[in-house]
C-alpha cells in the first residue's frame, strides 16, 4: 500500500465518491488492506501531567517542622522508597499551610505532577469515599471516563499501575481515616502527604511519619499577624500585638482571621480587636469574617464527627475551669449511675485522636484554650439540668482530693464539716499514702483548685468553695504560696459570708491571715485574727476564741510585740487544752519556744520545745512534732549542747525532708551548719549552709542574716 493509498486523516472522511458518515478521532483511509498490518493510537494518558495544588500561602516559621520533613524526605530517598509523612493537629493550626508551602518547593522535583484530594474529612457532606478520590485522581492523569474501572479494588489497581515510576507528589487534605487514605497512595517513589485533625496511628504501619503540630509561639504568632496586616501597624504597635495573638492562643487560622478583619480596616489600631477578643465570651464570635473562615467552624466540624458520649463528655470537659486536668477528672465527669457510661478512657482517645484534647506527661490532658471555649459555649446549650450536673461532678472530684490531701497531710485541721454536691460519689484522684503523694498533687493541682473555688462562688455553691479553700491549707502553709493563700481566702471569705456561716468566715479569716503572716502583712494579719475573735464570741464559739489567741500572738512577735506574743502564747497554752484541744495547746507551747530563743532564753525555749514536740507526737502531728524538734535543737545549740543538738536537727531533718516541707529543711539545715562550725568542721558546715542557700533561692522572700554571715565565716560568697 504506497502512500498515496493509505493516509491517517482527522476528522470526517469522505471514502470514495460516497459520503459514508463521519469519523471521530483517528482513522485509516485504505484501498485494500492485506495481512501483517498493525494499527495503534497512543495511550490517550500519555504525556499528561496534572498540575492540582491549590496556590501556597506564605508559610510564617514552621522550621523545625519543615527541618523534620526535610529529614524525613532525605531517608526516605537513601531507602528508595517514597516519601509518606501525615500533618495532625487542630482545625485552623495550618496543616494544610505547612503541606502546600513545602509540597510547592518540590515542585520542580515533581516532574510526573501534583495531585490534590480534600477527603473532606470536615464537609457538611461527610467524607470523601476513596472510589470518588479515584475516579478523579484517574481523570486527572488522563483516562477517560469510559474506561475508568466500575470497583474500587480495580480503581486501586489502575491507579497503581499508571502511576508506577512516575515522580508525582500527592496531598490527601482533611482525611478521615487511615482506610480512607490507603487506596489513595501512588505506587510511585513520589511523595505523600496526609493532613488529618485526627493523628491516624494506623498510617504508621504503612511507613508514615507522623508530625503533630502544635500552635505557635508568640513571636512566631506576631510575625504572621504582620504578614496579614502587610502594613506597619504591629511595629508600631508591639505590646496590642503581642495581646492580640496571645488571646488568639497561638492558633494561625485565629491570628489569620483576627489580621484579616484588621486589614480590611487601615485606621483602626489593633487594641481595638484587643478589646473585642478580651471578652472573653464573645471571643470565637469576633473571629469571623463575614461568616466564612471562622474559628467557630472549624470546630463545630471536628465536633460534629464524635459519637455523642464523646460529644458529651467534651461539652461536659468544657465546665472545667482549669487549663488541664487528669484522667481520674474525667472518670468522674464521665460518670453515669447507671453504670452504662463507655469506657472514659475510649472516650478520652477519640478526643485525642481528632485533636480537640492535646495530651501530655502522665495521664495528663488539656484544652487549647479557643477549644475550651468552644466546648464551654457547647455545654451551655444543654438543658441547666444536666449542665449544672456535670459540673457538680467536676467540684465534687475537686473537693474529694483536696479533702483526701488534707487527711493525709493534717487530719487535726478538720474542724468544720466536709460535704460533697452531688447526691452520688463520685471517683477521686489516686493519692497514695503517704505525705509526698499527697502533696506533689496538691502541687500539680493547684492553679486548677483555685480557678473551682472561683468557680463554685460564681455557680452559687459557695459551700464548695470555702471548703475547697480551708482544705488547701496544708499546701499554702507547706509550699508558702502567699499570693494564691491571699486571693484563695478573700473568695473562700465572701463565699462563707454569702451563705452565712459564721464559723465558715472565722476559719477564713484565721487561715487567711497566717497566710499574710507568712507574707510579711503582720498588722494585715492581726487585724484579721481579732475580726475572727470578735465573729466567735458572738457564736459562743469559747475553744475558737482561745485559739485565736495562738494566731495574735504570732502576729505580735512578727511585729517585734515580743511581750504581748508572750502573754498571748501563754494564754492560748493554758486555755486550748482546758477547753478540749491538746494539740492547739502544743502550737502554743511550740511558739513560746520560738519567742524564748529570740529572747536568748534557751533553756525556757528547750523545755518549752520538748514539752509540744512530744504533745504533737501523741497527737499526732510528726509534721509540727518535727518543727519543735528543729527549735529543740536550735535551743540545744544555744546552750552549747552541740552533739544533742545534731541529734535533734538531723531526726528532724529526715521527717521534713520526707513531707518536702522546703523552708523549715532549710531552717533545719541553717542550723546544723552552725552546729558544724561549732564543732570545728568548716568543709561540713559549708555543705549544709549551701544546701540551705539553695533551698532558700527557690522560696520567697529573702533568707535569713544569719545564713549569709555563715557562709562568709566559712569562705563561701553570699
């Protein structure tokens, strides 16, 4: 067939002087055709490259971040194999920002393409199955509808074999499930990347590295805010700037919208966005333009895909008042009397896993704080009922471990009555049994026990939150938290007078004022004790009148009133006892000690220490035992009994140390480094003075004039 007889013509052909019909596409005109011959087109996906990313948006930071998916990239090419990483995190922290800006730097890499999927892991429609994913996955890489295989399993495979040795780059946006994803991954030594609000443990085991991403920090935050705004108002106005983001907590898509309003306004300084998110409960409701991009909604889409125990427990989360709490917290929220509740800790992991809860440390877990208001406005749209229920139980849980600490760490200080909201118990942390326990969680617990207090005045339980105060008694008085022992017995005081309980008020103002005490607000302190004298006299209340008298006179000597301390201490030693109490008795025995050895009277400051420490042991009290011990041994010294003296601080020593009461160890040590020096042992004494000196600078206030003359005596700068 020459070639005159025999053309490959586009189009429609006319075939011999007859018109047959019109051709699509490519066609053969021949006269007569023999054997051997073969006819071929080109693979219609031939030569297509699919160019699907969405534009970048320009990345603020993010390097450490970029440096792990650098890293990651880098192994995966020594292995040959692809490079398959997953960005989780919170809705609107920019997954998608980091995956676009990094993905778009490869693009020249990226010789076979880019392929984009949103999952739509978050749509009003539910998530994307991936038989649609790759059905347009097949079209983009040039197959044609017709021949795009009807089952996933053959999708799958087709899209495997079209994409073998390409170099493509492929982004899965907003997935749901590691299921989902699976299908989706190019058989190609390209690279993947998931994003998903969901950490997606089981992408693990097909060779993805997980990146968690966190919100940013502030300057990093500051940076972005002045990338929107793209004027100069942030260096103009650093300090609004730094507020703004703050109140955005760190979150880009919050900073994002929050610049964004600000931009569409030029003239309007950032304070005033300031001031709109400082209130706090129309925060998430100011992070909004124009109903699009809002804070509010990327929640209410990760919120939306939890099962309602789920759901409920974080709307339920979303009452409490602190920034973080623990598992044994949620046991309690999540409790049901029915006993038909699931599993907390299932529930805790689906949270986890669509990153509306950020776990950490041991069994610890809290709020990214945009999250916490957002749960919280959940939970006001409950009925009240089942609201006000939920938050009992957050008190209740709250007030259980404080009363459990205050057993462990004073049980004489439980004088007044202890009772819980809720008509069923509720579970409470786990504090051991011994002092350190139950401290170190009243430490950790801390800032969270004085946000319920508040809390409970506001929610009309102010039983609860003088309670919570008075229960918290031994961290104030261990730890010396001074500020928060003011602010807590201010609430604990208004909340006792709110429901008039006299008793509940006096306790207050005595624990209060100890506090100032401790703080350097002596007249503070008195005029507090005699305000709770004169609320006890009216009650007939006798033993806590002569208790306060241990309170004044302690105020007295702090003031430098060392009679009037005397004659209080001696009153309060004489009275306590003969009304009922022993121990208070003791105190005040314990204290003449200490007024004796200012005075120098060390022999009246040895009997007096030896008479409460052994009061306080039959108690018993090893707490305050021990504190009469170190005034025993610092009265011993005084005389000059050195070897007695060692004998009394060191036992002293090891309670103190065990109970992790810092100032009185320090007071402890200060005295057996005198003892060392008195003995003739300078190396040791240096020891002990540095150990005290250590344990001083990590207190308030400023240590004692006699530990600085120490350690000059010994060598040691101040």
């Amino acid at each position: 067939m020459s070639n005159e007889e025999a053309g490959n013509t586009p189009g429609g052909v006319r075939i011999g002087n007859d018109l047959s019909g019109t051709v699509d596409g490519p066609s053969v005109q021949a006269g007569t055709v023999h054997g051997g011959i073969h006819i071929a087109a080109p693979a219609p996906s031939e030569h297509r490259i699919p160019w699907q990313l969405p534009p970048a948006v320009p990345l603020t930071n993010r390097t450490a971040e970029l440096a792990a998916m650098n890293q990651t990239r880098k192994q995966a090419r020594r292995r040959g194999g692809p490079t398959l990483i997953v960005l989780s995190g919170l809705g609107g922290v920019g997954k998608t920002v980091l995956a676009l800006a990094w993905l778009h730097s490869f693009r020249e890499r990226c010789v076979d393409g880019q392929l984009h999927a949103d999952l739509g892991a978050q749509g009003q429609e539910g998530p994307v199955l991936p038989g649609e994913a790759l059905s347009r996955f097949l079209r983009a890489l040039g197959l044609p509808p017709d021949r795009i295989p009807p089952t996933v399993d053959e999708r799958a495979a087709t899209y495997r074999s079209l994409t073998a040795g390409r170099r493509l780059a492929v982004l899965l946006d907003d997935a749901m499930t590691a299921a989902q994803v699976r299908p989706l991954l190019p058989s190609s030594p390209g690279i993947a990347v998931v994003t998903s609000r969901k950490r997606l443990p089981g992408l693990s085991v097909d060779g993805f590295t997980t990146l968690h991403l966190e919100p940013m920090g502030q300057q990093d935050a500051v940076d972005l805010l002045a990338s929107t705004l793209d004027d100069n108002r942030v260096d103009q106005q650093p300090a609004d700037a730094r507020a703004l983001v703050d109140l955005c907590a760190g979150l880009p898509l919050a900073v994002r919208v929050a610049g964004a309003r600000l931009a569409a306004r030029p003239q309007r300084p950032i304070n005033t966005m300031v001031r709109a998110l400082a209130r706090e409960q129309d925060r998430l409701n100011v992070l909004a333009i124009d109903g699009d991009h809002t804070v509010r909604a990327a929640l209410d889409l990760s919120y939306q895909e939890l099962p309602a125990p789920a759901a409920a427990l974080y709307r339920s989360l979303g009452l409490f008042p602190g920034a973080e709490f623990g598992g044994s917290l949620v046991a309690a929220v999540a409790a049901d009397p029915s006993g038909d509740a699931p599993d907390p800790a299932e529930l805790l992991d689906l949270l986890v896993e669509a990153n509306l809860l950020t776990e950490f440390g041991d069994e610890r877990y809290r709020f990214h704080d945009l999250v916490r208001l957002h749960a919280a406005a959940l939970a006001e749209q409950d009925p009240p009922e089942v609201s006000a229920a939920a938050l009992r139980r957050i008190l209740d849980h709250q007030l259980m471990g404080a009363f459990g600490a205050e057993e462990i760490l004073d049980p004489h200080h439980r004088s007044l009555p202890r009772e819980l909201l809720g008509p069923q118990r509720v579970a409470g942390p786990d504090l051991g049994d011994g002092d350190r326990t139950a401290l170190d969680w009243l430490e950790t617990e801390r800032a969270n026990l004085m946000a319920s207090v508040r809390r409970a005045g506001k929610a009309g339980f102010p039983a609860a939150a003088w309670q919570l105060v008075d229960a918290m008694w031994p961290l104030f008085v261990r730890r010396k938290y001074y500020e928060d022992s003011r602010a807590a017995h201010a609430e604990g005081l208004a909340a006792a007078r709110s429901c008039d309980d006299r008793a509940a008020a006096a306790r207050m103002l005595t624990s209060g004022g100890l506090g100032e005490l401790g703080s350097g607000e002596y007249a503070r302190a008195l005029d507090m004790f005699e305000q709770a004298a004169r609320l006890l006299r009216e009650t007939g209340d006798a033993l806590g009148v002569a208790r306060t008298l241990n309170y004044r006179g302690l105020a007295h000597q702090r003031l430098g009133r060392l009679p009037e301390a005397t004659r209080a201490f001696r009153q309060a030693a004489e009275d306590c006892p003969r009304l009922g109490d022993r121990r208070a008795g003791a105190l005040a025995r314990l204290n003449l000690a200490d007024v004796s050895l200012a005075l120098t009277h060390f022999d009246e400051a040895a009997e007096a220490a030896a008479g409460a420490r052994a009061e306080l042991l039959a108690a018993p009290d090893p707490y305050n035992a021990a504190r009469a011990q170190v005034l025993l041994g610092q009265a011993q010294l005084g005389a000059g009994a050195h070897v007695p003296a060692e004998e009394s601080l060191l036992d002293a020593l090891t309670h103190l140390r065990r109970v992790s009461a810092g100032r009185e160890v320090a007071r402890a040590l200060l005295a057996l480094g005198q003892v060392a020096e008195a003995r003739g042992l300078p190396p040791l004494a240096r020891e002990r003075y540095r150990e005290a000196a250590r344990l001083y600078d990590s207190l308030p206030g400023q240590p004692p004039d006699s530990l600085r003359a120490g350690l000059a005596r010994v060598g040691e700068p101040s």
